[in-house]
C-alpha cells in the first residue's frame, strides 16, 4: 500500500499539468479583466469623487454569477487606493462576503465582524446590540476618514436579517462629526432593491447597474488569457477551451463556472496520469460540477426552504419500498410541521409551503407533479431527486443548519 500511495504522492509532485493553479480560482485577480471596460469606468466615475474627500453616492451592481461584478469592484478598489495613498487621501475600503455562515446571519454578526476589521473587538455573543452599534460608530469616527463598506452578495443578509441593518446603516453619516460612509452592495439578485421596504430604499440614494452575461466568444478570451499563466505549455488539447465556453455559456454566461470546469478538469487528468486535457475531461468536470451544485444550494436556501426539503428527505427515508416513495403536498405538509415544533420555527401556511414545494422542483431536486383526487381536488405527487450518493451529503448539511 505504501508503494502505491509514494507512486501517487511522485505522480502528483512530477506530472503536474498547472504552471500555476491560483490563476483559475476565484479569489485570484488578474491585471486586466476582458469585456468589462465600460463597467470598471462607470464604477470608477462614481467612486472618483472620493479623491477630494468627498462622500460618492451608494452603489448597487447587479448580475447573475461569474459576470465580473466582484472582480470589477475589486479591481476599481485597488486602483482607487493606490490613487487615494499618492494623493495623501484617507479612503479605506472594508469588504464583506454576506454569504459566509455565521458571519451575515445576524445583524450582531456583520456588526461584530466588521468591528473586527476596522481594529476593533466584541464578545461573538452577549452584548445587546445598541452597545455593538455604538462601539462601531465610535470605531469609524475615530477620526476624518471615508470608509466605502463593501458588501457581496448583500441579498443574502438581507433575506436572514431583515432590511432593518441596511437602513440603519444608511442613517450612519447623520451620527458622524469626522468620518463618511458609502456602500456598494454587490448582488445576484437583480429585483433585489424591489423587494425592501420602501423608506429603506429611498434612504440609500444610490445608484445602480447591471452587469449582463458573458456570451461564448468573450468566455473563450477570459479562459485563454488565463491559460498562458495558469497551465505548462501544450497540454491543453484543441477545442477544450471552446467547449468550456460553451458549456458556461449556456449557464448564463458565467466565467467562474468556466474557470472552475477547466481547473477541475486539468485535475481529473492529473489524476489519471495524462499528459493533456481533452475533451471527454471537461465533460467529467461537468458532472461532477452538476453534484456539488447541489450541496451548495442546499447550503445556501433559507431555513424554511430547508425545513420543508429534510420533511421529503424524511419521508423518503421511511418509506418501506419504491412505490411508497411517492407522497403528496399534505404529507409533507404534516412532516414539516413536527419539524418546525422541534426547530421552534413559526409555521408557514400550506399555500406558502406549496410555494417552496415549486421552488424545489424548478430546483431539480424533487419531481413533483400536480394531479386530480377526483372531489378531493387536486395536489401534487411528490418524489425525491437527490442522487442516492448526495443524500448523506444533504442531510448533513441540513441536519447542521436546522441544528437537528
């Protein structure tokens, strides 16, 4: 066994296909980013009034994943700060990912971690929240300065918290004497704004825009231009990289998903000792891509939507055979309620519930259809979809964030 294990480890140490892997992954950014010109000058436009010392307006960039929203903000951010340090202006950015686990999921968190970004501490838990505001406030008016707080995937924070925290947040500067504040909230989300209350809404005075999706052609020129430093020369086989277009292209223009299907396709190669990265390699990426999909959106879903997926989940698991695999909306229905007793969470009706149950057929990770019980009305057949090798996968993550 060892034998076998040292042939791996040289293997891996010897036959690597990368020059330089980091190049493919999403924290990477690179020196210029193709077809986003116009964007990068729209941000730039807005946050420039920041080089005088004065306060740019809100910001909201919209887009579905991997059209470039971060990397362009990122970008801007750091070319901004370098102007700003020439200039001997004091313009700092603070960034923050609202879809990290425990740390966007209540207001106290966000308050706590962004404290802890700008230099500062609180307990994790414990402090009632005016006293974590006011030691926020007391931590930016510290002196003049212009903090632009940067928040990705605000949605995210907003669905679990309420649209409170973003208002209060914009009603900072009225309480300031030395420091400003601005926001950009990056989102996937583009009838985000549409759905907060109104009064929060007109608070923020912002401006916004939309980054649209990458077609196959422009996918193409990302993924070359990082192939020259991300892999060895030649071992990417024609026609690879138009595939990986191709295949991104068709989830909306998504360059993260190209990137990530030509990393994890160059590492299935690796591992099965090929010199090259052909075409069958990226079509395995992609199923493997397509199985860890789904654990990320069962991660990421709100907790009602995760209550009423564990009560198929569990009925699933109890049924004797096959054909009693299939149940109905009352039945979950019934499911869901017990775990909402067990969870302590406020029951939703059983129209919202059929909502959800939509929600997660569109998802593919249920079949559900609608069919006649003669005077009884009708309601939907329900059956599960997840892959019998994810269904662990799932019900952990569902078991760890229901906190069953």
């Amino acid at each position: 066994m060892s034998v076998e294990l040292g042939d791996i480890f040289n293997s891996a140490v010897n036959n690597s296909l990368f020059e330089n892997k980091s190049v493919l992954q999403v924290r990477y950014t690179p020196e210029s980013i193709p077809h986003r010109d116009e964007q990068i000058k729209m941000l730039a436009g807005i946050l420039a009034s920041s080089l005088r010392g004065e306060r740019p307006s809100n910001l909201f960039v919209y887009g579905k994943t991997g059209t470039g929203k971060t990397l362009s903000v990122q970008y801007v951010q750091n070319e901004l700060s370098k102007k700003a340090e020439e200039l001997d202006v004091d313009v700092r950015f603070e960034y923050l990912n609202c879809k990290l686990k425990k740390v966007a999921d209540t207001e106290y968190r966000i308050l706590a971690a962004l404290i802890t970004q700008l230099g500062g501490s609180v307990p994790s838990t414990g402090l009632p929240t005016d006293q974590v505001w006011a030691r926020f406030l007391e931590l930016i008016d510290n002196k003049k300065q212009l903090i632009i707080f940067i928040f990705d995937e605000i949605d995210q924070a907003i669905k679990k918290i309420s649209d409170n925290f973003l208002y209060s947040l914009t009603r900072i500067n009225q309480e300031l004497n030395l420091a400003q504040i601005s926001i950009i909230g990056i989102s996937n989300d583009v009838t985000f704004l549409e759905n907060i209350d109104p009064r929060v809404r007109s608070s923020l005075g912002e401006e916004e825009f939309v980054f649209p999706p990458y077609n196959a052609l422009q996918l193409r020129d990302i993924l070359n231009n990082r192939c020259k430093d991300a892999f060895k020369k030649e071992v990417i086989s024609e026609g690879v990289i138009e595939k990986c277009a191709a295949y991104a292209a068709r989830e909306h223009g998504d360059a993260r998903r190209a990137l990530d299907l030509l990393r994890i396709a160059a590492e299935l190669s690796e591992r099965d000792g090929k010199s090259k990265v052909s075409e069958e390699y990226i079509d395995l990426a992609n199923l493997k891509m397509e199985r860890d999909k789904i654990l990320d959106i069962v991660e990421s879903e709100p907790k009602q939507f995760q209550l009423v997926l564990y009560a198929i989940m569990k009925l699933d698991k109890s049924a004797k055979d096959e054909n009693s695999k299939k149940f109905y909306t009352g039945d979950v229905y019934n499911s869901y309620q017990e775990l909402c007793i067990k969870t302590k969470t406020d029951v939703l009706t059983q129209r919202r519930i059929s909502d959800i149950l939509a929600e997660i057929d569109m998802l593919g990770l249920i079949n559900a259809k609608i069919i006649s019980k003669g005077r009884h009305g009708r309601t939907r057949e329900i059956k599960s979809s997840i892959p019998s090798s994810l269904f662990k996968k799932v019900e952990a993550i569902l078991l760890d964030s229901l906190c069953l």
